[in-house]
C-alpha cells in the first residue's frame, strides 16, 4: 500500500532526527572518550605509550568518527528535501557545505589513522627512532585536531544556512533557526581561532555549549514532534521538484 503523503514529511523529519542522534552521540563519543582519554597535550611520548596500550580504543575512534561522516551525508540529503519549499538556493547551498565538511572529515581520517600506523608500523621503526616516531605521531594527531576545524568552518556556514531555512519555514520554530545561527557564529569563531589566536583556543572553549544546545534541540525537535504536516504540504506543492509532489 502506498504510504498516505500526510506521513512522508514526518519519515523524512524522524529519520533525519535519528542521523541527527547518532551524529551526537560518535561526535561526542570519539572527542570526549577516546581522544579525551588518550591525547595527552604537550606530551608526544605519554600520547604514544597510551596509543600502543589503548589501540582497540584508539582504532574505536575512527569507527565513532566514520559513522558521524556517514551519517552527515544521508542527514545533508534530508534536511534538503525538508527545506527546500523555503528555498531550493539556499537548501542547496546548505547540503553542499555540509557534504563538503563530510568530505574534509572523511579524508582527515588518515591524519588520525597515520599516527597508529607510524607507533606500529615495523618499518617505520626501522628508519625513525623512537623520539622522532613520538614526535611525527603527535603532529598528525594536531593536524587531525586542525583538520577537525577546517570542517567545522564549512559547517558553521552550513548551520547559518539551515537557521534562515528553519527561521523562515513556518513548519519549525523559529527559536530553532535562532539557535542555529547561534551556533554557526560558535563554530566560526572557535575554528579562526584555533588557526588565528591559538594561544585563546582554550578560553573560547565554553562558547561550544552553545552549538551543543542547538544541535541537540533541533534533533530532539525532529525526533519527538517533526514538522507541521500542512504548513510543509503546502509549501511541498509550490515546489514539486524539490519535495516529490507531482
């Protein structure tokens, strides 16, 4: 049986709600749990010593961040379809930022992944001493942690595009498109800062519970009420190419 169309928005809305969730819960998991608990700052042979005992950890890691990368591009797709009757421009725009920062994640993956095949790599230790392998670990890591960054940049600008989108929709609250944008300058400002000010990276670490607070809004939204049916119906129909309706 065909699915009523009053349903689909809600299909759209709920999953992009549970990608949304699942981006959370392996962002956190691979900052807060394994790089938290591993990366030691300033101390390329403590962080070593902790790769080579931690490694089914350490490899956790990358498993937590390519999910979050896989499931930004399924949830890029899907905020698409839900706001493009705003505008297609700029919905377009907003999933091209955030497949862009999936891509720039993705690829920084082999920054992380390089600093486990130098510690444990036989040939590596064969043409390197032990210093100079603790010292060029260290540095992919940092390069991931910049890496990690130059993603959110594009991200940031993909979440002011998606506040106007949801600010200007009428089938989500506007205090979500407020939030948001909120948090697109949060991830702007902490990224030029840990390219421009690195000395202040740690005293604008706190402005980050802010894009907390809005990506875990806007989840919990999506996943518990979705979207007004009909406000979203009728601006699927001034816009068939974008929404399915024919």
């Amino acid at each position: 049986m065909a699915r009523p169309l009053d349903a689909i928005p809600q299909v759209y809305a709920r999953t992009a709600g549970v990608l949304y969730l699942v981006i959370i819960v392996f962002g956190l998991l691979g900052e807060l749990v394994v790089r938290a608990g591993i990366i030691v700052p300033d101390d390329p042979a403590m962080t070593a010593d902790r790769i080579l005992s931690q490694a089914a950890l350490f490899r956790g890691g990358f498993v937590a961040d390519s999910v979050m990368v896989l499931s930004d591009v399924a949830l890029a797709v899907l905020l698409y379809v839900l706001l493009a009757p705003v505008s297609r421009a700029v919905a377009l725009m907003a999933m091209c930022f955030r497949l862009a920062q999936a891509a720039v994640l993705a690829l920084n993956l082999v920054h992380y992944h390089a600093a486990l095949l130098l510690l444990t790599g036989q040939a590596y230790a064969g043409l390197l001493d032990q210093d100079a392998r603790h010292a060029l670990a260290a540095l992919f890591l940092d390069l991931h942690g910049h890496g990690y960054d130059i993603g959110l940049l594009l991200f940031g600008v993909h979440c002011l595009l998606l506040g106007y989108l949801v600010y200007r929709s009428g089938y989500l609250p506007r205090a979500l498109g407020g939030l948001l944008m909120a948090a697109a300058v949060t991830y702007l400002l902490g990224s030029y800062t840990r390219f421009l000010l690195p000395e202040h990276v740690a005293t604008v670490a706190p402005i980050y519970v802010v894009a907390i607070v809005a990506e875990v809004s806007v989840c919990l939204w999506l996943l518990i009420r979705g979207v007004d049916v009909g406000t979203w119906m009728a601006a699927g129909r001034a816009a068939p190419v974008a929404t399915g309706f024919r």
